[in-house]
C-alpha cells in the first residue's frame, strides 16, 4: 500500500479549504471593497504575491493508450524438449487400395493334401457292339489243299461282320479283338490241322493227332488282335487233314470286340 508524507496531506488540505472559502472570502473582500469605494473613491497599493503552493495529489490514471507498431521479429529460438507422448487418437479411415506390386517369386511347394473324396461315376462312352458265334455241323476233308472253314448256322452276328457265304468275318470297327476257335478230328486214321488268318497271314493253329486211337480228339486255341476296319480274318483247314463235325456242333468260332480304338 502507498504511503503520503504528512507535509503534503497537510498542505493538500489546506488548498482544499482555500478553494472552497475563496468565493466567500472573494464576496466579503467585493462587499467590503464597494463599502470602502463608498467611502474612498480610489484604490490602495497591491499587497506582495503569495508564496507558490505546493503540488497536489497525483491524478488518477488517464485511459489506456493505443497500440504502438509491432515490432520486427526475433531469431528463431532454440528447439524445445520432446513433449510427452499424447493418448492415440481414433482409428483413421481405410485408404484406397494401392497399386498392383510386382509378381513375386514361386514359393516352394506345400505338404501334399490329404485324398479328397470318392466323385460320382461318371456315364461311360457308348461302346459299339461287334461279336459273332458261329458252328459247322458237317464234316470236312481230307483236301488236297488249304480250304477257308464255312460255318454254316450263326448263333450271333452283332455288327454283320461274319459272312456264311465264304466263312470270312470282316471287321466293321476298328479296335482289339479276342478269337477262340474250336475243331475235332474223325475216328479214322486222319489228324486235323487248323490255323487262323488275319489277311491270309497265320497267326495260330491246333492240332490233333490219332495217337493209335480211332475215336475221336478235340482242341481248342485262341487269340487277341489288333484289326482296323476292312481286315479279314478266317480259319483254314490245311490240306490232308480232315475234321469231323454232326448236328452236335464239334467244329466252332466265337470272337468279339474287345474296346474300339480311339478315333
């Protein structure tokens, strides 16, 4: 708190006194003067000026002044410590999706999988239907020469290859074949001899001997081949030989296709 010297209250006090009895003081000194102009028409001598008074009390503070210029800015100042790391803020939106990289490397290959289950079964291929089964129920021989069998009743034909005409079976489809023939010989001293073609080419033959014997003797051969469409395949009984046959069939021919091949 500020202090006065008790001079200067003293002497602030009377200037105050003086400032308010100084219009009556003024109005008794008129009164009196025009009271002593009645009674003296001139003046007297001015008295000596007064001492100076002493300076008042401070004013109080005016109004706040107005902004001056600003100022040039400062150099730059040294950087601060590090602040302590803030609480992370919200999770930001999913950006665009980026360009494609660049193909990588081939990795090396995973473990094998474990087997997956049995599929359906699916339709198999239609698969043409060529077989034939047929039988001589007559005797024949013994030639002079190699005669093509005939067989003469038909037990099956399926696809029209085989030919009672000539005893000549010609392949409609090309693909693998299975062959199966079947002979017996006569009670007399002749042996039989037969052997199958394909193209007039010999591929197998049977053959059965009298051994001593007048009664009868069989046997059967058989064969797999491989035909293309317009292949010929017949059996012949070779010359001096003869077969015996009846009504019982003794003398005999199946074959049939096995699978066609790929076209």
């Amino acid at each position: 708190m500020k202090t006065f010297d008790p001079k200067v209250v003293m002497n602030y006090c009377i200037i105050i006194c003086v400032i308010q009895f100084s219009p009556i003081v003024a109005q008794q000194q008129t009164e009196d003067q025009d009271d002593e102009s009645r009674q003296c028409c001139t003046n007297g001598i001015p008295g000596i000026p007064g001492v100076p008074g002493t300076n008042g009390l401070p004013g109080p503070f005016g109004p706040k002044g107005e902004s001056g210029v600003p100022g040039t800015v400062g150099p730059k100042g040294d950087s601060g410590l590090a602040g302590v790391d803030g609480i992370p803020g919200a999770k930001g939106d999913r950006g665009e999706v980026g360009s494609t990289g660049q193909k990588g490397s081939i990795g090396e290959p995973g473990p094998k999988g474990d087997r997956g289950e049995r599929g359906e079964m699916g339709l198999l291929p239609q698969q043409p239907r060529v077989a034939i089964s047929a039988v001589r129920t007559t005797s024949m021989g013994p030639l002079t020469y190699d005669a093509v069998i005939v067989y003469d009743k038909i037990y099956a034909n399926e696809g029209r290859g085989y030919s009672s005409s000539n005893g000549t079976f010609t392949c409609p489809v090309s693909g693998m074949y299975f062959f199966t023939f079947s002979i017996m010989r006569t009670k007399n001293p002749e042996e039989a001899y037969v052997c199958i073609y394909k193209n007039d080419i010999e591929l197998v033959c049977v053959w059965v001997d009298n051994e001593g014997s007048r009664e009868h003797g069989a046997a059967t051969n058989s064969v797999i081949i491989d035909l293309e469409q317009g292949d010929e395949v017949s059996t012949k009984l070779i010359a001096g030989y003869a077969l015996y046959s009846d009504r019982d069939a003794h003398v005999s021919i199946t074959g049939f296709l096995l699978y066609a091949n790929q076209q």
